[in-house]
C-alpha cells in the first residue's frame, strides 16, 4: 500500500517536471509522455486508495493523509476528463504542479490507520465527502483554467505572441471552460453542505453547529455564488472571472488546510 502511494508520487513528479518543460519545448511527445506519466501515477494512485480503503474497511478520507490524497486523486480525474472533452493544449503544464504538491502535504503526514470515530459510521461518509472533494476538485481545475487565462491574456496585451501564445488555447475557450467547471464545483459544493447537514443532524441531532468547517464552506460557496452572479448579471467575464477563480480556490485551500490544520471543532476528526 505505502509503495503504491510513493509510485504514484513519483509519477506525478515526474509529469510535474515534463510539464515544466513543455512550457518552453513542447512537442507531441512530450505531451503524450506527460499524459502517461500522468495515466500511470492515476492508476498506481487508484490502487492505493483501494488498497488503504480494503486494509481500512471504509472510504479513506477519515484524516488529513487520506483527504489530501483522495483530493489530488479528484484532481487528476477532473483532468483527464477535461483532456478528453475539450483536449486544453499544456493543461497539465498548469494542474499537475498543484496535484504534485497537495501529494507531497500528503507525504508528510501521519499515515498510520487508526479505528473510525463513530460519528463517522454512516453512509452518508462516502456521499458528503464524495461530493465535496469532487466540487473542490472542479474549483481546482477552474482556478488552473483562470491562470491559464492571465497568461495567454498576457501575451495579448503585450503583443508577444510567441510559441507560448500559440500552443494555448484561445482567451474564449478558456473563459467558457472556467464558467463550465464553476458550473459544475457549485453545485457538487452545494449538495455536500446539504448532506452534510443532514449527516450532522443524524450523528449529533442538529442540522448546523456553526463549526470552523462549516462556516468556512459557507464562505465558500457564498464566494462562488458571487462568481456565478457576477458572470450571469454582471457580466464578469474573461480577466475578472479568472482572478475570481483564483480568489475561489484559495477560500477552497484555506477550508481545506486552514480550518482542518489551525482550528478547532468537531471536523478535527481530519488532522
């Protein structure tokens, strides 16, 4: 099980570092080897939550070596599927970075398995945490879109349209695929706060306790609900949507590593 997550580490550094280099020497293929490297560390990486999920006996998301891992996992099946849907030329130049080092937290951490706090033994674990590292996932692959988007804006405006410019995909398509990823992150995000609250009422007999964890997903989707607003009535597209993305997933990191490594409350269960 251990080598298994240390394989898929590799692989994903790996892809990290060919992606790198794509961005300044790109060719057919050393993308193919970035996705390869990529689809190997996936599947050795699939394997290992199996593995730690059998050894285990539930999903493996009951502390922070597990959540940090099944969220790089949610990452990098976004990924492909955005590859596969909409084939964005140096996508993983952007996202792999971000899975390499949410992996590498992961490393760090105490792995060892340790018996589930009952509050978790419920079906409504594999559902609520499901969704949520799914919504935050696609919050992920939307703040890589919006970086993306800065970049090639970039180069427009300074009229550099060097080899760079021309391998990423035009201003318009990285627009609608940001909107269509927040489109699906909001309410991915929105059915996890749901059953969340009814897991809490069933656990604890209350629907909301007003715990940091809580709280900080309900800043969070307030801000993505300001980022559809903003787009749909306002009309923030393009640069102003970008950096919002950004704005979303860092709320996104800070609920996730913030409020779960710096405060306190019934969540503490991840740590």
């Amino acid at each position: 099980m251990v080598i298994l997550f240390e394989l898929a580490l590799t692989f994903y550094f790996a892809a990290t570092v060919v992606g790198i280099v794509e961005l300044f020497r790109s060719s057919k293929a050393t993308e193919t080897f970035m996705l390869l490297l990529t689809g190997s560390g996936f599947i050795l990486h699939t394997l290992s939550i199996l593995s730690r999920s059998f050894e285990a006996g539930h999903l493996p998301v009951t502390n922070m070596h597990e959540a940090t891992s099944f969220f790089s996992w949610c990452i990098v099946l976004l990924f492909f599927y955005i590859e596969y849907r909409y084939r964005v030329g140096l996508l993983g130049s952007f996202i792999m970075p971000v899975v390499f080092l949410i992996m590498l937290s992961s490393s760090v951490l105490p792995r060892e398995i340790t018996p589930m706090n009952p509050i978790l033994r419920s079906y409504w674990l594999w559902v609520h945490t499901t969704l949520a590292f799914l919504g935050d996932a696609s919050f992920a692959m939307a703040a890589g879109i919006g970086l993306m988007y800065l970049v090639q804006e970039h180069f427009v405006k300074k009229k550099h349209l060097g080899s760079l410019f021309h391998r990423l995909p035009s201003l318009q398509m990285l627009d609608e695929i940001n909107y269509r990823l927040i489109s699906l992150g909001f309410p991915l995000l929105t059915l996890a706060i749901i059953t969340g609250a009814l897991w809490a009422e069933s656990a604890l007999g209350s629907y909301w306790r007003w715990d940091p964890k809580e709280v900080w997903s309900l800043i969070t989707w307030f801000i993505y609900v300001f980022v559809l607003h903003a787009r749909l009535r306002q009309g923030w597209r393009g640069r102003k949507a970008a950096i919002l993305s950004l704005v979303g997933f860092a709320a996104v990191l800070f609920t996730f590593f913030g409020v779960n490594l710096l405060l306190k409350g019934y969540h503490a269960f991840v740590k």
